[in-house]
C-alpha cells in the first residue's frame, strides 16, 4: 500500500479509537493543567515515565506501519499526536458559554468533529514527519 494510504489508514484508525475512549481523550486534555498540579516531584516523574512510555509504545506501532519513519521521527510523531488529542479534545469540549456563544454565532466554530480534526491534523504531522526525514519539504 501506498505511503499516502498507510497515513490516512492509520490517522483514521488512531482518531476514531481517540473518539471511542472520551474518558482517555477527557484526561490527556487536563493532563498539564490539572493532574501535573500540586504533585510531588516523586509522582511527577513517575508519571511522566509512564507517558513516555505510552508514547514510545505509539511510536512502536507507528513505525511498524509506516517504516519511513525512524525510531526518532516515529517518537517526535507520537509526542506530537498526544500533544493534538489534548488540544483538539479541548476545542471540542468547550465550556457552557462558548456552546452558548457558537449557537448564537456558529462562525465562532474552529473545529469540524474531534475525530475529523483529529485525522486531518494527524496526516499532517505523520506527513510531515516522513517529509523531514527524507528531506522532501517543498
């Protein structure tokens, strides 16, 4: 399968599993706002040990599928795609008085679904990321 392909199947399959685990999405989004807050230093490492843990086990999966990617450029991706769930989840979830704000002016949307910005902004990075490897920018 085409490198293209391989992106748009894997964006698509990262940000529809995204969309189906709210609760994950929900706590990667107040992660360094509000759980990082007030820990000690102790838990604060172990913590963060355990997500870049997780986030070298996405970069496992990401370069199995695309092996265009090095182990270097598959981590950066990874952190990066963690990095656009938690900010792409916030705009999606906004407080009461921007849902009132954007109903009474739907101009005010920045976003499309969670799932949908979430693809598109992954095959961005996925892209990019094969693209400065292989020094292929425009």
């Amino acid at each position: 399968m085409p490198v293209g392909q391989r992106i748009d199947v894997v964006s698509e399959s990262l940000a529809n599993g995204f969309a189906a685990e709210p609760v994950l999405s929900d706590l990667l989004s107040v992660q360094a706002a509000i759980l990082e807050r007030n820990v000690s230093t102790q838990l604060a490492m172990r913590y963060r040990k355990g997500v870049l843990t997780s986030v070298s086990g996405l970069a496992s999966l990401l370069s199995s599928v695309l092996p265009e990617l090095d182990e270097g450029h598959s981590f950066d991706a990874a952190k990066t795609l963690i990095l656009l769930v938690r900010s792409i989840w916030t705009e999606s979830n906004p407080a009461d008085a921007m849902k009132a704000a954007i109903a009474q002016d739907p101009s005010l949307c920045m976003r499309n679904s969670f799932a949908v910005e979430l693809k598109n902004a992954f095959e961005v990075v996925l892209a990019g990321h094969i693209a400065l490897q292989h020094n292929t920018l425009p």
